[in-house]
C-alpha cells in the first residue's frame, strides 16, 4: 500500500470513447504527476501538477488532458486515443521538489 | 541538464549469489538520486534515496547504494540475490534546479536463477 490509489487498473477503450483514469492520494503530497509506461521504452512523464497548478507538459497530444480539482486528486481524461496510446499508465505524488515520489499501480489501457 | 544511464538493460543472478545494477547520472547541482523496484503489473517503489547525507545509503530489502560524485555513479548492490528480487529496477534523479522534476533511467530487468 503506497497511498496512492488509481482507478480503474484495466481500461479497454475504442478510439472513439471518451473515458477518465483517476487517482487520489491521502499524503498530504503538494505535487501529482501523470506518467506513461510502454513495454521497452522509457517512463515518460506527461503532467505536474503543484499545488494543483500544472507546471509541466511535456509536449503532451491534446488527446490527453488532465485536471486537478484539489491536491488529492488528479485525473486524465482521454479522448479519440489511438493504438500507439496503449500503455500503463502511472500516476504519482510527492512531499514537494526533491522529495521521494509515491507510486500507484498503474491503470494498464488497451486501445483497440 | 540532467541525465540517468543505467548500463545494463539486463542483469541475471543466481539465487544467493551478489548484486550489482550500475547507474551513472549528469547533474548540474547538487542532485538527489533514488533507486525503485517496479514488480510486474505494480506500480514502482522507492528502494532508497539519497539526498546530500551519508554516502552510502542503506534501502529496504537488503538492498544499498554508495553515491560516488567523483565518478558519478549510484550504483545499486545486494549481497545475496533472492528469488522476490526479480523485478525492474530504475534509477532516478532529482535536482533543486528543476522543481518538481524527476528524471529516470530505461531501467534494469534483473532475473534471478534458482
């Protein structure tokens, strides 16, 4: 248990559909982050958030959008993905800078 | 700018036997470096971490990591390899110049043989 939750764990989605991954944490973490995970690449960090501000997108497809309500939760919404979209997809937070982040799961998404 | 390589995208061990996952790091501060564990459909867990402290760094699960600035290197070791060490293995680096950024090598598979 790392206190950091995502829901759901599997996502199979058409390209057409629009759907949301969620996570939440109870840290009492400043910073969310999204990142993506594809088999034989490396992570890939897609969103920050501090303080429910973004300061970070790493040139992220529209496709992709995120939102941060309050500091402990944070969501992607996903919309007209496409195959190469399909990956694990991981969400984490941390105290602040520099600090150790906390991963969740992951939500493991299919795009057919 | 900040860069991780971790050398070795495959390390395999047999059961009892040392560990050794080698990272080497660029930093333009002073940087503080983690190791995590990524088990297979988990997400990833931090090993240990290193911030500007004593340079030998002891972690969870046996596991340690002795930062070397002069060369530059974090690597990760175990003296005996057990069967639930079998995992993903990723080294990590954090600066204070860069805010909430974190930069992570590709990662090491590390198989070990009963």
């Amino acid at each position: 248990e790392t206190g950091v939750t995502q829901t759901p764990r599997h996502l199979v989605m058409g390209m057409t559909n629009k759907k949301s991954l969620k996570c939440e944490q109870h840290l009492g973490h400043n910073a969310m982050y999204w990142y993506k995970q594809s088999a034989k690449k490396p992570l890939e960090l897609m969103f920050v958030y501090s303080l429910e501000e973004r300061v970070e997108n790493n040139s992220v497809p529209s496709r992709f959008s995120p939102e941060c309500p309050n500091s402990s939760h944070l969501f992607l919404h996903l919309h007209t993905l496409q195959p190469e979209d399909s990956a694990l997809y991981l969400c984490a937070s941390s105290p602040g800078s520099d600090q150790p982040q906390h991963f969740g799961d992951g939500t493991r998404l299919s795009i057919l | 700018a900040q860069s991780v390589t971790q050398l070795d995208s495959h390390v395999s061990v047999s059961e009892g036997t040392p560990v050794l996952l080698r990272c080497n790091y660029s930093s333009s501060y002073s940087p503080s470096l983690f190791w995590y564990v990524q088990h297979p459909n988990k997400g990833l867990q931090l090993l240990l971490k290193y911030t500007s402290a004593a340079t030998l760094v002891k972690g969870i699960n046996g596991f340690e990591a002795e930062f070397k600035k002069s060369e530059t290197s974090f690597h990760l070791t175990k003296p005996s390899a057990h069967m639930s060490d079998a995992a993903e293995y990723f080294c990590v680096v954090s600066d204070w110049g860069t805010g909430n950024q974190f930069y992570f090598g590709t990662g090491t598979s590390l198989t070990v043989i009963p």
